[in-house]
C-alpha cells in the first residue's frame, strides 16, 4: 500500500490499522482491542496488554540473533572517546543497573530523575528503569537546579541517576553542585542519587550518593517486569506558557507500537542499519530516536557528544556519518545553519564518503529554505522536514520515505502521517479551506503513543490541549493545508519560542525577570536569529523609585535567567523601556514587538492603547542591533 492507501485506512479503521502495526511487538499479553474510549475526548491505547519496553528494545533481539550486533555506539569528539555496546552487553548493563535499583527498593511506578550527558549510561539508565517498569523522567543538562528543583517536585522521584558532569567545548559542567542545589530548593527529597563518576571532574559523594558501580555490585540482575499498556513509560517535561513546565506521560505500549512504525516507514531503515539522531536525551527527539525508536527496531544507534562546529569543526557530522555508516541522520535545522555558517561552500563534507547515508531528517523547529537546499545540494540526497512534538512523541507530519518517497515541496514538512487527521480552523473553530492560515490542530483520537495527560495535571492537560477546539487536540502551531494536503507549520499560537530547536517559555523568563527587585513590569520576545532560528530578548520597566544603573539590571537579569533557567536559554539580550505597548485592555503586544524587531511589515493593532510607544520599543531594540531601518 502506498502512503494514501495507508494513510486513509489508518482513519477509516484505526483499529484494525492499529492492532496491525502491534504485530511487530512482543507482548506478555497481546491486544485484543487498540483503542478504548474513556469519554470527554479521552482515550487509551492497548489498555488490556501487558508489555516491556526493555524486552522489546534489547532481550527480544539478544534471544532473535542481534546478540553481537551493536547496539550503541559512543562517538565523543570532545573527549576523544569511542566505544560499542552490543545488544548482549546491553542486555548484561541494563539488568544490572536494574537490579541495583530494584535492590535498593525501585519498584514499578517509582520515579527516577536521570541527569546526565550523552554518554550510553544515560540510554543504560532509562532502559533499566523501563526493565523494572520505573518511570523515568530526563532533564536535559544545560538547566538550572531551579528547574531540576521543579521537576523533583512534580515528580517525586525515588532516585535520581546522574553523572558527575556534562562537558561543553567551552567548559566542564560539574552535576553534582547543581543536583545538592535543586535537592535543598525542593520540597520533596530522593532517597539516593546514583553518580556516574566522569574522569574529567569526579566529585565528592555524599551520604545519599551511591557510585554508579558500587551500587551494582552484588545485585541480581533484574528481570523484565510486563507492565499494562497504558502504564506510563517516562515523564518528559516540556515549556508551556508559564514557568511551570508540563510533564508529558508517555503510555507504554502506544509508544512501542508508533515508534516501532515509524523507523522503516519514515525513516526507512531496517534492523541492522545505523541509525543516527544528534540531539540530546534531554529532549524528546532523544528519547525517541537516540534511545527507543532505533532499539526497539533493532538497529544501531548513535550516542555523540558533541556539538556540530567546533568538536573539533564543522566537519564532524560529516566524519561521524562516514566512519559508523548511517544509514539515516536527523538532527536540527540550527545544527545545519551552524555547519554551513563555518564552512558555507560544504567543502570539508568532500573528505568523506556519505555513500551510506540515505537521507538527511530535520525537525525541532521551522527548516528554512536555504538550509534545506544547501544541504541537499551538498549531500546529493533526500533532505526531509518532519513536524512533531514532545507531546506527540513522534512525527506528525513528515514525508513517510520507507512507505512511498513523497515529492518534496520546500516549506512544507509534507504531510499528516497515519492516525494523524490533521486540519485548519479558525478562531471560532470552523474548518478553513485549503491555503489558508489557522489553528493547527488533531481531530481526536490522537493515534498510539501520543500523551493521554499530563503528569499531576489532568485539568491543566484538558485545557492546554482540549477545550480550545472540542473534539480536537489544539498542537499550539498555526499554518495551513494546500491543495495537495501538504502541510506548513508558521508560528506558535502561544508564548513558546525555539531556540537552536529548544522549546522555551517566554513566560517562564518573564516570571524570573519580574522577580528581580528593580523590574516593575517586563515582556520577553522571541527575535528571529540566523543561526538559532529565535532568540529571546527582554524588555524591563524599572521600579519608579530605582535610580540604578541600566546597563547593570540588564546584566544582573540576563544571570538570573542563566541561574534559574539555565544556559539553554539563551538569555543574553534585553533593555530598559519605559513602557510597554498594549491593548487598552492591557494585554502586552508582543507580536508586534517581534515585527518591530524583525522589521516586517504590521497592521497598527486597532486596540492599541498608546500608538507612541512603538516608537520607543524601535529605539530600544534598535540600541541592541535589532529593528534596524
Ligand atoms: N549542558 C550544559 N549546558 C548546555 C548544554 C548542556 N547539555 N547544552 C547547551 N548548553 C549551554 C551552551 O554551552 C551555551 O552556553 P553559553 O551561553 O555558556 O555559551 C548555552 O547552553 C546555549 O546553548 P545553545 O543554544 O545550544 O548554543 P551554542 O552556541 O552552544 O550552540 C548550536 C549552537 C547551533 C551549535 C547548538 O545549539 C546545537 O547543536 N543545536 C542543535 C539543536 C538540537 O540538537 N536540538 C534538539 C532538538 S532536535
Ligand atoms: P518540541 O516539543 O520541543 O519538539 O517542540 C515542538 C514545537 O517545535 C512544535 O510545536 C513547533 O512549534 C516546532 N517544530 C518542531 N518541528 C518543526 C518543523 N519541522 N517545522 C516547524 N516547526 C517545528
């Protein structure tokens, strides 16, 4: 069946599509039935199985043959290090790890923090906790112990596995301060940290610290623990609109079933090939397609640490796909804007042989045209834009290569993958037609393995995603349909921006600007970046009374983002204005401000409440390089 065939059965008869697509699964209890109706729009995937993920993404390939075959490979330009974890010695880490935990009283449905960089024990310690059917949730290394703080929180995690440091070009970044931080923020305490002491900067542990080793030693190996389907594999915690981070639950066996799918049908490898995602397990591209996806589809993945320039340059991605044969690579648009910024005629890319590779996938923000073509001009391959979320776990919509090779059009990541029923609605909620812009948005079910709520929160997880457009799954992201269904992605609805592919809240920053003592009143923008796609920057209002220097509140607030967010921010830019332009109901005009500051073309908002002010917001951006003309 070709994509239209397939992608109109999946609609027609879900079930049937879908129990189809669970064959390829090894369950303790198979399904007798895909999708079960909760009411009030909610729904469940595979609810009567049991099934672990572990099993399926390491013991079923050791007992099927792909005992010797790597599993992982660990490429680390900025260490020198390499190494390759068969599925057999996988199998042998990952029931040990597992058995340390599972001694120390981790039980199914615990919760594990892991805070760690891109080393394989980082893949090893989300494994061992889906052995031990634990739910695991990653923060990504470049935040703050404010934000860790806030997720040990939400979660209440039993354990947090981390390892002594994460290593950036440009310096060594010690965990284990940022760990005891965020544990004396936080109300809740783990009971023990697992630490994987690193050479570069091992650190003292504490009574509650137990070395990654020594915690193993003596255990039994732990056996795979079948969970129910619906059992939540991990928590991801992703930016909405205010600081609170939302924790996205990920279902067991949807997430199995639509994962396993989508590695030959989009990204058209097969057991054996290697398989490449340079991203972070910090981020759902991570968890998907660095650690699951290729596992449990018994191909090879990569685990590079490392960054596209400056590892040691911009020839790296060019080496690593060569020299372990990737079949498929995916990474970020930013990631390429980065490599053509260093070496814009491509040229290093000729000391190496891509004939391995067969596509380049980009996903995590808006590919911009020129990036797309410089890429596919240099490689002489396939470049396709895909579109998804943390919340989806999995593409949207992409071009499903494995299925049928859709024609690409630049601009648009194609179209709606199976079980997707993607449409355009305006604000009332009608359906708009082919061409014109709108809410994106998922008409329910959402297929398997997308989140059925949000951790602690299911009220905030119905009205973030389901009471915008009842009947419908609202993604956050405006855009239209063309005549072909090709879909194309334009902007947020909502005060997310991406930068260099990370998600971050403009809200969650203003909520550490406005503590700063100085600030009255502030708003924070994303600028369009060349390389990063967006930048944020930030607007303040000072106290009346505040006689301080400017230039200092703007120095001690871009510290306190970096603090409290963390370096992944960004946060580097912001001024001091004496008002911020609104609506006469006091709402901040942020949209136009980003116009402004990208000098496109705006309607005066008919709302405004003093017109004046933008002219003082162009000066402002214009005093740091933006706005200018
Ligand atoms: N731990 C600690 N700090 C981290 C970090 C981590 N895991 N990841 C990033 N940071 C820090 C960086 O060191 C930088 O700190 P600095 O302000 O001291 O320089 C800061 O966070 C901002 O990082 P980033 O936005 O990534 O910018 P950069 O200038 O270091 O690198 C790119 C630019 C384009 C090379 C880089 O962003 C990149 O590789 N992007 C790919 C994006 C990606 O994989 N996204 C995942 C979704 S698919
Ligand atoms: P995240 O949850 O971090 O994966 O971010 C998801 C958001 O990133 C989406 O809602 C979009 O706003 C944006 N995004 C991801 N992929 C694309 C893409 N291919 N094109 C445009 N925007 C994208």
């Amino acid at each position: 069946m070709g994509y239209h065939a397939e992608y109109t059965a999946s609609l027609q008869d879900p079930e049937s599509y879908w129990l189809k697509a669970a064959e390829a699964i090894d369950w303790d209890v198979a399904p007798t039935q895909a999708l079960f109706d909760r009411g009030d729009h909610i729904y469940e995937w595979f609810a009567d199985t049991r099934v672990n993920t572990c099993y399926n993404a390491v013991d079923r390939h050791v007992e099927n043959g792909r005992a010797d075959q790597a599993a992982i490979i660990y490429d680390s330009p900025i260490t020198g290090r390499k190494s390759t974890t068969t599925y057999a010695e996988l199998q042998t880490r990952v029931a040990a790890l597992a058995g340390g935990l599972a001694a120390k009283g981790v039980t199914k449905g615990d919760r594990v923090i892991i805070y760690m960089p891109m080393v394989p024990e980082a893949l090893e310690a989300m494994l061992a906790c889906a052995r031990i059917g634990a739910v695991h949730s990653v923060v990504f290394g470049g935040f703050a112990a404010n934000e860790l703080a806030v997720r040990i929180d939400d979660c209440t995690p039993k354990a947090i596995i981390a390892a002594s440091c994460g290593l950036e070009p440009n310096r060594v970044v010690a965990y284990k301060p940022l760990i005891d931080g965020a544990i004396e923020l936080a109300d809740h305490t783990p009971e023990f940290t697992v630490i994987l002491q690193r050479e570069e900067n091992p650190c003292e542990l504490g009574v509650n610290d137990v070395d990654w080793y020594d915690f193993q030693q003596g255990t039994t190996p732990a056996p795979c623990v079948p969970v129910e389907g619906t059992h939540p594999a991990y928590i991801l915690y992703t930016s909405g609109t205010t600081g609170a981070p939302k924790g996205v639950v990920r279902p067991t066996a949807g997430h199995l079933v639509a994962l396993n799918w989508t590695m030959k049908n989009i990204y058209d490898v097969d057991p054996g090939d290697v398989f490449w995602a340079a991203s972070d397990v910090g981020w759902v591209v991570g968890h998907s397609y660095i650690c699951y996806a290729p596992l449990i589809a018994g191909n090879t993945t990569v685990v590079f640490e490392g960054k596209p320039v400056g590892t040691p340059d911009a020839s790296t991605f060019w080496r690593v796909i060569s020299e372990h044969n990737v079949r498929s690579f995916f990474t970020a648009p930013t990631a390429i804007r980065a490599v053509k910024r260093d070496d814009p005629e491509g040229k290093l890319a000729a000391n190496f042989d891509l004939s391995g590779l067969r596509a380049l996938y980009l996903a995590g923000e808006r590919a911009d045209p020129d990036t797309i073509e410089w890429a596919q001009e240099l490689l002489g391959k396939p470049v396709y834009d895909h579109w998804w979320q943390t919340e989806t776990g999995y593409t949207i919509a992409g071009n499903p290569a494995g299925l049928e090779a859709l024609p690409v059009k630049i601009g648009s990541p194609t179209v709606p993958m199976p079980g997707y029923d993607v449409q355009i609605l305006d604000d009332a909620g009608h359906p708009l037609p082919a061409g014109e812009l709108g809410a994106i948005v998922v008409k329910l079910p959402l297929p398997p393995g997308t989140l059925p709520t949000l951790w602690n929160a299911p009220e905030r997880f119905k009205k973030s995603y389901l009471h915008a457009f009842p009947g419908y799954y609202e993604t956050g992201d405006a855009g239209m349909i063309d005549d072909d269904g090709y879909l194309y992605i334009m902007a947020r609805t909502d005060d997310v921006i991406n930068v260099a592919g990370h998600r971050l809240s403009t809200g969650g920053m203003e909520e550490v600007l406005a503590g700063h003592k100085d600030v009255a009143e502030c708003a924070v923008i994303g600028v369009t970046d060349q390389l990063k796609g967006q930048m944020p920057v930030g607007f303040l209002c000072l106290n009346t009374a505040s006689k301080r220097d400017h230039a200092e509140v703007v120095a001690e607030c871009v510290k306190r983002v970096r603090d409290q967010i963390g370096p992944v921010a960004a946060f580097k830019l912001a001024v001091v204005v004496d008002r911020l332009p609104k609506t006469r109901s006091g709402k901040i005009l942020r949209g136009t401000m980003v116009n402004i500051a990208d000098n496109t073309p705006f309607k005066m908002p008919a709302t405004i409440d003093d017109p004046a002010i933008l002219d003082e917001i162009k000066v402002a951006l214009q005093s740091i390089g933006y706005a200018a003309g």
